[in-house]
C-alpha cells in the first residue's frame, strides 16, 4: 500500500519525484566527494617515484592513504582497486607472472642445438619435457598417415632422470648392498659383500649392474647410462628421503613397465590414444632423427604440433556430459541409483561370456582384474598403492623435515616439495644451474606455490578427463571443502580427493588404468599416472589397507589424487554414524537398523558377491552369522539408499543427488544442487564450523579477495602496523613466527584487515618488481604472494561467487561490497555455457613456474 502510494503522490505531484532525485544526487556526490578528496591518486604515484613501469600497474594507490584504510569500507576500495589492475591485459607483456597462457612452450634454437642435446644425451640423464612432446606428437602425425596407432616408449623421455647422474661419473660406481648401507636402510638379512645382487632380489629388489646387464629389460638400456644399482620395485625398507628418490628413478629406468595407453589431450574434450610398446629412448629408436628429417627445424613446439593433428583422428565420446548438458540446458543432473551397485556378471556381461582371443588386451586385463578381485580372500589383500615410506622424524642439511612421504606415490618421487629447489634430488627446469650449499637462498620460488601448481593441474587433468568420457567424477572431503569456499583447493593440501559412483569407477579404470593422460600442451607438460587397485569389488573396509579405490599420480613429482567408489555394501553402520544420517534416512530405519549386530569375524568381512566356496575353510557357524548380517545390511542400504566408500564415509542418494554443474581448478565437476545436502555433507564430515570457519591450518580466508592468506604473511605485515610485542590482538602463548596457525592472528586481521591487506599488497608488488619505493622494512620472503595468487584465482573465484549466490543464496562468503572487474555472466544459461567451455587450470603451468622461479625472477617477459 505505501508503495502505491508514493506512486501516487509522484504522479500527482512531480516535486517527490525531483526532490527524490536530488537527495540521490547529493548523497552519490557526498560519498563519491569523501572517497575521492582523500587523496589524489597521480600525487601519489608521483610521489613515489618509481622505477618500474610494472609498479604502478599492479599496486593500488589506496594502499599509500592511511584515510581509506581507515574506513569502514577502506578492505573493499582497496581490493576493488587491485582487481581493476589485474584486469589489465597489458600485464602479460612485462612479467612472467602474469600470463595465462603457456608462455615457454618453444625451443627456440639453430640445428646446431639438436647436436649438442643428442650429444648430451648419450653421457648422461637429460630432461626437457618439450622436446618429448614434439617428437612424440610428431610421430603421431606420421602414425596416422600409415593408419598405425602404436609408438615406442621409453620412460628415459618421459621422466627426470638427472638425480641418477650422480652415479654415472667415473669413480661413482655404487652397487646395491654400497647403495642400501649408505642410504640408511636397516638390513635385517646377512648380505655379504661376496655374495651376488641376486640372491637377494626378493627381499632387496635390486639388482648389479653387472648382473642387470643379463636380462631381457637390460636390451633396452644404454649400459653408459645405468647406475651400479637397478631396482624393479619400491625398497620395503625405510630409508632417508634422499634414497628414495633415487630408488623410485632406478626402477623407472630399469623395470618400470610401459603404460597400457598414452591419452593426449586436446581441446574440447577430444584425445589421441595410442598403444606404446617397450623401446630404447628416442635417441636410439630413430624416433629423433625422424623429427629432424620430417621438420624444418625451427625449433621444438608442442603446442604447434598438436594444432597441426588433423581433427578428424581426435576421438571425442558420445557419452561426453557438455553434449548432455547442451541439449538439456540445464545444469542440473539426476544421478541413477543403479550407479551404486556392481555386479561385474551383469555389468560387464559382454566380457565374461567371450574368449580371450575375441578381447582385445586391455578388455583381457580388465576381465582378468575383476576375476581375481572377486576369488580373492578379503582378508588376505595385501595394500596396493606404495607411498615413500622415510626414517622419521629425520634432519637434512641441518634442519628437521616437515613431510613423512604419505602423500608421495613411491615410483614417481622426485623429492619433497618443501626442501626445494635446494634439495640436490629434485625436479628443475632445463634453464636450472646447480648452485652450491651455501648459496643464497631463492626468495622467490616457494613450496606453496609449486604443490598448489601441480594439484591445479593434476585435479585440472583428470576431472576433464572423467567428465569428457561421461564418467560422474566430483570433489569430496578436503577438496570439496575447499570448493566451497574458493572453487580451488585449499593452499595447505597435500593431495586431492574425488569420488564416483562405483560403476562409473569400474568404468573409469576400464579406460584409464594404467594408462598416462598428458594434458593439453596449451596449458602445461603435465602428465598424469592411472592406478587402480585390484579389488574394485570389495566394498567394505576389511582390513583396512584398501581404502583407496584408485589414485592419479603427477609423473614429475609423485603427488596425487585420491578416487574412492561409492557404493552399496553390507558395511554396518555404527550408531554414532547412523545418528549423522537421521536427517536424510526414514524413521523407522533409526530404530530398527541392526546397529547391535556384527560379525563374529573381527578381520574377515564377507562380500556378500563373493563366489560361494570362497570361505570353505572357515568354521561353518562363522560363515553363516556373517553371510546373515552383512546380507541384511547390504539390503536395508540398498533399499534405503545408503551409500559408502570404503573408508566408512557414508551418503545418502538425497545428499548427493541432483547434482549441479560446476568447475573445480578450472575444471567441470559437480556438486551437491541442493544446499542443505551440500552442507551436510561437509558437516557430517567436519563440524558443523566448518563451512564457517575463516581460521585454518596456517591460514585466514579473505572475504574481500576471496582468498587464503598465509599466516607467516599477515603477521609479517602487521610488524610495520602493530606493536606486536604489547598488542592483545595475538592469541596469547609464546609466539614462534614461523608456520603459525591462522587462529593466532585472526583477531589482528579482522581488527586491521584493510591496512594489513594493503601491507601484503606492497609486500608482494615489492617481491615482483623490486622497486625500492614498495619496500617496507627488511620483508621476509613471502609464503604466498598475493598479487601472483590472486591474478590465476581471480576468474574462477568471481564465477564462483556468483554460482554460489545464484544457486546457494546466504553464502557465508558472500561479499557484494566488492568489485571483481570480471566479465562474468549473469544469467543461469550463459553461466552453463561458460562452464562448458574450456578453460585453463586455475594456476599457471609448473614448466613456466620454474623457468622462471629458479632463475629468481630473471627472465622477466
């Protein structure tokens, strides 16, 4: 009524109208007066004089005026104001730093360098990853002129070998019981310095180069080329981190076998798979000199040699959801309760009724994998996935490690990522120079930003992968958490975790297993390693060494992704985890699910799928309360649609179905649509905090930059705003600055948010450019630095905030106040459009980072 009311009065007398108007206009002008007469921007450039072109490009001069960063609004001006100049294209033609684009994909160079890298590459282990494209992409081509789609392979072009380098000079030669004594390994067994490598094989798994020499991988091999040392497995034994890396290269080199296939990912969902077979490198299989001939050489380029594929080679599934949810217009997805059972009989009845000689080999070793998981005896499983398993606590180089080599797959460990790039075993860029222990420490390169790099594109890889294939693939537990908040992982992540429908798993690793995903070379050289276990079919937690269906491991540095299944089973639920269910589960099933019932069996848990005489050497009595239990079990879940992974988390259909489209490090994925399910997923898993929570591990969020910041940086900044020494808003305690939590300095950052946020701004801009103006003090080195973080972040962070308010309205992280200068779309179906297209990973590429990282910054672009 009032509002018709004024209408009223406006039409009948336009004075309201006018008066209206102007009160409008004198509040915009006051406001807009107030924020602009508080300093003169120009004056202020001018004033600090600098040196660098770049310096007034990325640093706001709100940073300089102590009157905004003492407004209420003074975090939102300050932040808008940087967005504004990382929205400048311009940027990427001063610093590496801001590019998305793979910006060292070329070698540019004469034929005489070709001479001098095979020349190089006869004396000792070489790697740059550019030149292993081209000519591989090369022979592609080639191959498909001939109508062939099998390649030699080597893993000597595929991996860094280079640590191995310190065992190929004269006077170096080290043999296996000289390598295991000096690398910290205890022996439990007498092994003589008479005695030869192989007596030892089973328990030590190396064997003599004098020795290796005579079996049939040795032909492979170029003899100048192996350490004393050869390894065809990971050493059982702990050791320090050092041999280990050197253990997981030798069996590269000398065992490894060749991956089933090699994925070479292009645009728009489309792939070239080939067949490799086991070769000598490049170098010696002609594979080199064929690219030299077939070329005119101006150099090496992936990225040109695979926009010169024909596209009609490329294979692109049907089942590919972007023609889903092209056709539908809808982000929304209904997952089928079917995805939750596998039955290996009925799913892949097809394979099971044919003769081998009908299969081709990867059917023959998906058949024969499913076979043995379903004979196997549960108990009996042995663990399948080898992390790097150290002697710790230990030191190196005086200081004590951080990492205890969980989260490193053991064959492709190149070292731990917080002891870089000083460790002398460790990946480089080919521009890399060895410098001595006693050199200045790198203040640019920071473990930080190489772990998120390489989770941004292992996650990146793989999601595409399994959505381009039509295979259910989302985020969960830690990743998942982190989406919320940002859309990228968390910057403290070790690894990654997705989950899938368990047929949509099976069919995952159908494809994929054992298989290399080399990513799209516009975006980067990573390459990414498919393993699944061998006992998809176990769906309980038995023993417990299995929880992780499959895992997708980074070729250069051994970190990974986690794949669990999720799944009907007769896993009992306790009470405490039916209780987190209540919501989502029927009544009644609270008070008549057998919570009170177990097996009399404490390690056998039967598979209520299993063959009938699986447990025929069990007392009867046993196998009868245990076949009764878990059957009962597997049916009220199956009724009531209760699903889990082999870790005991569990879900219910309604918590995780409809799905919603959404990207993830720049990928498409899927969520929860609903919120209430979205949350109580996080929250049965975490706390009811969790998805509140602005304090975690060594970190505070941002809500203005949308952003975690280091806790290390925030207090860094305050030294130059607090007295730290008096001031009560630390959390009390003795204060170490050094990795603190985020809970210590979360009062400071929330009491002094705008003048520490424009503290970190001139820290990082002053880490970039160097200009003496920007510097504050003697700064630390930053953990993170936020201008470079938030350039890669900033796209991915702004649709995510728009998604999130679109479809998941009271947001905790909302924050309108600021403005994002990002093109974002704002309508539902430009939003699915855009999340259809291809997108880069929400990093920038690993290669470009340590060209540049290593060399501190020198090869400014």
């Amino acid at each position: 009524m009032r509002y018709r009311l004024l209408l009223y009065r406006i039409r009948k007398k336009p004075f309201y109208a006018i008066a209206f108007v102007l009160v409008c206009l004198i509040l915009t002008s006051f406001f807009h007066f107030d924020y602009f007469s508080v300093f003169d921007s120009e004056a202020i450039y001018q004033g600090l004089d600098f040196q660098n072109a770049l310096s007034r490009m990325i640093t706001p001069a709100e940073i300089f005026s102590s009157k905004v960063k003492q407004k209420s609004n003074g975090a939102e001006l300050i932040t808008s104001s940087l967005y504004k100049k990382l929205a400048n294209t311009e940027l990427s033609q001063l610093n590496w730093r801001f590019s998305n684009a793979f910006e060292n994909s070329k070698i540019e160079g004469t034929s005489n360098y070709i001479d001098m890298y095979k020349e190089m590459r006869q004396k000792k282990h070489i790697y740059d990853p550019r030149i292993t494209l081209s000519v591989y992409l090369d022979m592609i081509k080639s191959q498909i002129k001939e109508n062939s789609c099998e390649i030699p392979f080597s893993w000597e072009d595929w991996v860094d070998l280079s640590p191995l380098n310190a065992f190929l000079e004269e006077g170096t030669d080290v043999n296996c019981l000289q390598f295991l004594s000096s690398n910290s390994i205890n022996l439990d067994y007498d092994y003589k310095s008479s005695d030869l490598s192989s007596k030892h094989l089973k328990i030590s798994h190396c064997l003599d180069k004098s020795e290796y020499l005579l079996t049939e991988n040795a032909k492979y091999r170029n003899e100048k080329l192996l350490p004393g040392f050869n390894f065809d497995q990971r050493i059982d034994e702990k050791s320090d981190f050092i041999g280990k890396v050197y253990n997981g290269k030798s069996y590269l080199l000398s065992y490894a076998p060749v991956p089933s296939y090699i994925y070479f990912w292009g645009d728009n969902g489309k792939y070239y798979r080939v067949k490799p077979y086991q070769s000598t490198s490049m170098m010696g299989n002609g594979m080199f000199e064929s690219f030299r001939e077939r070329s005119t050489y101006d150099g090496f380029d992936p990225v040109s040699v695979m926009s010169s594929l024909s596209d009609e080679y490329f294979i692109k599934n049907v089942n590919s959801f972007s023609e889903v949810f092209s056709s539908s217009g809808d982000s929304l997805l209904n997952i089928q309760e079917d995805k939750f059972i596998f039955d290996p009989q009925v799913q892949y009845k097809d394979l099971f009724s044919k003769a081998d000689d009908e299969l081709s080999e990867q059917d023959i070793k998906f058949k024969n994998s499913l076979q043995y998981s379903m004979d196997i005896d549960p108990n009996s499983i042995d663990k399948h996935f080898k992390e790097v398993n150290i002697k710790f606590p230990t030191t190196y180089r005086g200081h004590k490690l951080t990492e205890n080599g969980g989260h490193y797959d053991a064959r492709f460990f190149s070292g731990f990522i917080t002891e870089m790039p000083e460790s002398e075993a460790t990946f480089h860029s080919p521009e890399y120079i060895i410098k001595g222990k006693d050199a200045k420490k790198n203040e640019v390169d920071s473990p930080i930003s190489r772990r998120t790099i390489i989770l941004s594109h292992l996650l990146h890889t793989v999601l595409t992968a399994a959505f381009h294939n039509g295979l259910l693939m989302f985020p969960a537990h830690g990743s998942l958490l982190g989406w919320y908040f940002t859309s990228t992982s968390f910057p403290w992540d070790s690894d990654g975790d997705v989950q899938m429908p368990i047929s949509d798993l099976v069919e995952f690793c159908h494809l994929f297993n054992n298989s290399m995903i080399v990513q799209n070379p516009r975006y980067g050289t990573a390459k990414v390693f498919i393993d699944c276990s061998s006992t998809l079919t176990h769906r309980g937690k038995e023993n417990g060494s299995n929880n992780i269906d499959a895992r997708v491991v980074d070729v250069d540095s051994g970190l990974f992704v986690d794949i669990t299944g999720l799944s009907v089973s007769g896993e009992s639920l306790t009470s405490a985890e039916l209780k987190k269910l209540r919501r989502w589960v029927p009544n009644e099933l609270l008070d008549t699910y057998p919570t009170n019932k177990r097996t009399t069996r404490k390690k056998n848990h039967w598979n209520p799928k299993a063959p009938k005489n699986l447990h025929k050497e069990e007392k009867p009595e046993e196998v009868i309360i245990d076949k009764i239990v878990e059957a009962e079990i597997f049916e009220i879940h199956k009724e009531n649609h209760i699903y889990n992974c082999r870790n005991k988390h569990f879900y219910t259909l309604q918590q995780l179905s409809p799905l919603r489209l959404t990207l993830f490090e720049g990928a498409p994925t899927f969520v929860a649509a609903n919120k209430e399910s979205l949350r109580a997923q996080l929250i049965t898993e975490y706390s009811s905090k969790s998805v509140e929570r602005d304090a975690w591990e060594q970190y505070v969020f941002s809500k203005p930059l949308r952003m975690w910041l280091n806790a290390d940086d925030i207090y860094q900044a305050c030294q130059s705003i607090l007295d730290t020494e008096s001031s009560n808003l630390f959390s009390k305690g003795k204060f170490k600055p050094n990795n603190i939590k985020g809970s210590r300095v979360l009062k400071a950052y929330h009491k002094e948010e705008a003048n520490i946020i424009a503290t970190m701004i001139q820290n990082s801009a002053y880490q970039i450019t160097k200009d003496p103006p920007l510097k504050i003090d003697e700064p630390k080195p930053l953990r993170l630095n936020l201008i470079e973080y938030l350039y890669y972040s900033r796209n991915y962070t702004s649709i995510h905030a728009k998604e999130m308010d679109m479809y998941y309205p009271g947001w905790e992280w909302s924050y309108p106040g600021v403005n994002d200068y990002a093109n974002i779309p704002s309508s539902k179906k430009d939003l699915l459009n855009f999340m259809l297209e291809d997108h880069p990973p929400a990093k920038m590429s690993l290669f470009d980072y340590l060209v540049f990282a290593e060399t501190e910054g020198e090869l400014d672009i």
